[in-house]
C-alpha cells in the first residue's frame, strides 16, 4: 500500500475509534489484524530433551556408548529405514519399517539396540515427529534421550554421513517396498565392515565388538 494510502486508512480507523463514521465509505469495513510472525503449527515433540542438556563429553566421541538416530525416506515417503549408528565407531543398525510412525520407529530402535543396551548412555535424534517415542525408548534401553536444534543436521553430523553411505544402496528413487529384509541386512554388513581411516582402517564392527568383548571381561 502506497504512503498515502496508508495515512488515509490511519485517518479513517482513527475516526471511527473516536465515534466518526468515515469507516462506512470502505468497500471492506473489517480491520485487518498485524500479523507479527509465522506460527508454528506442525507441532512439537511432547516432553522433549534439547541437546544443550546434554553431556558435552558426548561431542568428544571420547567412549563408545553414545549414539544417534534418524531415518531414510523411500520414494514418494512411503516406507522408512530406520538407522541407529555408534558416534565414535560409526556401528549401525538399520531395519526398514512399513510407515514412519512414532510406534513404528520406537519398535525398530528398541528391537534394534535392546540387545546392546549396556553399550548405549545417550541416544540424539532430530525433531521428527516419528521419534515422539522417545520417553519410552529411553525407559526401555535405560539411556538418556536428546534431540537437536531444528534445522541443525550438523548435530548429528555422524548420522548425516551415515545416511549418505546407506544411500548408495537405496537411492532417493528407490521405491522402499521392493526392498527386502536379506537386502537391509547386507547393507548393514557392507556399512558395518567397511574399514574406516579415522579408526586406523579397522572397520566399525571390529572395533565395536572389541569394545564389547571388553566390557563383559
């Protein structure tokens, strides 16, 4: 709107808050309302834990017990694959799941991680709502749950290269639900037993079962 016209409507609604009936001349007699910044109606994750509660020892990669979580997105998101990785061995864990729900993906992490459960201490997710799970993930593998910044991939920067490598084997095109379960788990044993330059070109799986074996001695 014009300068001028703006201070004829200031003018006129000045008018009618002082009784005046100038206001029945516009063609629209309805104020408009300011808005004064986008609302948020996605919704967010209930009970969440921001990453700023967590231990800034977990940055550090110092141990082996701290991990993150996200998932792969099949073509025209129908179906998921949910992935699990150790932050400082890169182990992962993947299990495709038929529908990104908070009940599907809780299911896959615990089925996932149960099993190694004194091998996990915190668990770091994104803000997806398919992780609002994650109070009962946490109470059932006894771990401390956190999840990143909106908008902050770089927080999770292991799973975010992870992602890319499980890529390889299930392209952005690939329609999910001609994968079959014999093809995740091949991927998981290729991501598993690639041998990596920052662990000495050890692959994550034997440096994680190391860790493992020394654990339980």
């Amino acid at each position: 709107m014009p300068p001028s016209a703006q201070r004829r409507c200031i003018r006129v609604y000045a008018n009618k808050r002082a009784g005046g009936l100038l206001w029945k001349n516009l063609s629209s007699q309805k104020l408009r309302k300011k808005h004064y910044g986008k609302v948020e109606r996605r919704g967010t994750i209930s009970n969440r834990i921001s990453i700023d509660d967590r231990a800034a020892i977990v940055e550090t990669c110092s141990w082996i017990s701290d991990w993150e979580a996200d998932t792969v997105i099949g073509k025209n998101h129908r179906q998921a694959i949910v992935s699990i990785l150790e932050r400082k061995t890169g182990f992962t864990l993947i299990q495709k799941v038929e529908r990104k729900t908070a009940l599907a993906v809780s299911q896959a992490m615990i089925g996932l991680i149960k099993p190694r459960r004194k091998r996990v201490h915190t668990i770091t997710s994104d803000n997806g709502k398919e992780f609002a799970g994650h109070e009962e993930i946490a109470r059932k593998l006894k771990a401390n749950f956190y999840c990143a910044h909106p908008y902050s991939s770089w927080e999770r920067g292991t799973s975010e290269n992870t992602n890319g490598l499980i890529r390889q084997y299930f392209p952005k095109n690939r329609d999910f639900r001609t994968i079959m379960q014999q093809k995740i788990h091949m991927a998981m044993e290729g991501l598993n037993n690639r041998p990596r330059k920052r662990l000495g070109y050890q692959t994550p799986s034997q440096v994680f079962i190391k860790s493992d074996v020394a654990l339980h001695i």
